[in-house]
C-alpha cells in the first residue's frame, strides 16, 4: 500500500480530511457515513461514496437504463432521452448544486446515478401497469424509488447486492417526493441529507426540461405552445431554463435547505402542468398504453404460469427489462401461441 500513501497518511484520509476543512457545516463528510450493512475494509484510495459512485456505474442495471424509455417510446431519432442519459444529466446538474453549495459531490453522484436503476422498461406507463399488478396480488404496490434500494440492496451481484452505504441508499428512495413510507425510522417524504435533497430537485430540474426539449425535438409540441410566463421567466432555450432554475437552487438554498425562490416555484408548477396535459396526455402518447398494458401483462403471467415464478420474482424479473427486450420476449412468447 506504500504508493498510496503520503506522510504515514492514504490517499482516502487525506481527502476526507480536505472535506472536513472545505465542506460546509450542514454536508455529509464521507468519514461520518453511517457506514453498509455488511462491513468492509477501507480503501486506501476512494472513500466511501467514491465507492458507491463506482459499484453503481459498472452495475448491470445501470447499463441497462441505455434502452429504457424516459418519455418518448420508440422515437424515430437517436436524440431524445433515455433512461439512462436522463441519469446522467441528473447527475451533472446535482454535482453543480453540490459544489456552488460546498457539499459532497461524490455522495449527491452517487445518489444520482442510481436514482432510477428499478425503473421499468416503458417509462412511467411500464411502472404503473406493475403497479396495478402488484396491488391485484395483495402486495404493498410498486414504485421505482423503493425498486431501485431493492435492486442494490438484493438484485446486484446475483442476490448479493452492491451493499451501499447508508447514505447512499437512503437517498435512492428518498429521490421522488411521492414515495411518501418510513424506512429504518425515517420519513422518506424528507431526505436524511442535504446531498439527497440536491438530488431530489435535480431530478425535477432535468425532466421537466429535457421532456419538454424532447417534445419539441419531434414535433408533438412547438414553442407556441408553451406557456410566455415559462418563457419569460425561466428562457426560451433548454439551456438557459436549466441554467435559471439551477443558479436559483444554489441563490436560495443554505443553512441546510434546498429549494427554489417562490417566483420560480411558481413557473415550475405552470411547467409542470403543462406538460401533464400537454405532453404527457398526448394522444400519440396515450395511444401506446395499451399496449404497454399488454405486452407487461402477458409477461407477468408467462413468469408465473410457465417459469414458475413468485409474484415478487416476477415484479423483479419485469422491471429490470429493457424495452427491446421486454418486446423480444414478448413477441418470442406470445406470437406463436396466437
């Protein structure tokens, strides 16, 4: 270990000593983490949420999120976003809050980049039929937050998971504000870090925007369409609205709390509706429900019926999917029958 160290000191002790120094009051040093559920030893290079960072990006789920739908399904052009470019401009919008605002990039990374490793194939529309299955099966319900801890916590590595820290995990199911349970005495409706809350509005910063860009990118909506106070107010370019929203997080947010000033609060609600009703409803979009309905549901019970599966199982089997190969199965199992 000797090329590691410096002055009787590893790489890792000397940057969790420069967080300790750099960091401001409210962040989550690496060096005060509440640790994993199964210890390990330190490594004399990363800390612990550099650790984090890596087991997540070299995951089999994480490569996964490159063929999953973010809005658009089956887009024509290579440029609207999937899953997995979603994750990454989450990512890169929470590591600019972070720093502006003195807390830890690698934690806030971490947290981001894993946010959304058990969303299903299909988008949203995929988690809800999953949703409605598992309900019909006596089960607590599905969602993406609470399948993501799973997928660390259990799926990763053959059953053994990724084994995160607690942090980390904690702020996995905490990313989505409408995930509203209690995990190891917490009340998931509040992050149990600032770090997890820089996450959390990073994650509403980025598709808010990138689906509208999307949306317009193919024509389902045009520039006229979209609201002029959002125009006036947070830009007329993807860019400059990211730009707004992110400069009046790191402007409003200290002392521990996160937030947006009330005049941009505002705009993000008309955006946000307007997208629901605009974007979201679009009958090209609605159109697909259908058959993302049957394509989930003969899955479900070919898990069931023909692999023998439990209803958790197959819930897992489901989600972890790709749409291209959700699709491939689909067609592989179901068409000769037909």
């Amino acid at each position: 270990m000797e090329q590691y160290t410096t002055d009787e000191k590893t790489l890792r002790e000397i940057w969790e000593e420069h967080e300790l120094e750099w960091f401001a009051p409210w962040a989550c040093p690496a060096s005060k983490s509440r640790g994993r559920e199964r210890f390990e030893n330190p490594c004399p290079i990363r800390t612990e949420f550099q650790r984090d960072r890596d087991r997540v990006i070299h995951s089999k789920s994480f490569r996964r999120l490159k063929h999953k739908t973010q809005v658009l399904l089956f887009p024509e052009s290579d440029h609207p976003r999937t899953r997995l470019t979603h994750t990454l401009e989450v990512s890169q919008i929470a590591r600019t809050i972070s720093r502006a605002l003195r807390l830890n990039e690698d934690l806030t990374e971490a947290i981001a980049l894993a946010h959304d490793l058990g969303h299903t194939p299909f988008g949203h529309m995929g988690e809800r039929v999953l949703a409605d299955i598992a309900a019909s099966e006596g089960m607590p319900g599905f969602h993406h937050a609470s399948q993501s801890l799973r997928v660390v916590d259990f799926l990763e590595r053959d059953g053994r998971g990724l084994n995160l820290t607690w942090e980390v995990r904690m702020g996995i199911i905490q990313h989505s504000k409408g995930q509203v349970d209690v995990h190891d005495g917490f009340n998931l409706e509040d992050p149990s870090s600032v770090e997890a809350w820089v996450v959390r509005v990073s994650d509403s910063i980025a598709y808010l925007n990138h689906d509208l860009d999307d949306a317009l990118g193919v024509g389902l909506l045009s520039v006229r369409d979209i609201p002029r106070s959002i125009l006036d107010t947070l830009g007329s370019s993807h860019g400059h609205r990211v730009d707004t929203l992110v400069q009046d997080v790191i402007s409003n947010s200290g002392e521990g709390r996160v937030g947006f000033s009330g005049r941009i609060l505002e705009q993000i609600e008309i955006l946000r509706n307007f997208l629901y009703v605009s974007l979201y409803s679009h009958r090209t979009i609605k159109q697909e429900e259908p058959k993302v309905a049957n394509v989930i549901r003969f899955l479900y019970r070919y898990e069931r019926d023909e692999l023998d599966r439990s209803a958790q199982e197959a819930i897992d089997e489901i989600s972890g999917m790709t749409d291209r190969y959700a699709l491939h199965l689909f067609r592989a199992t179901a068409e000769p029958c037909a």
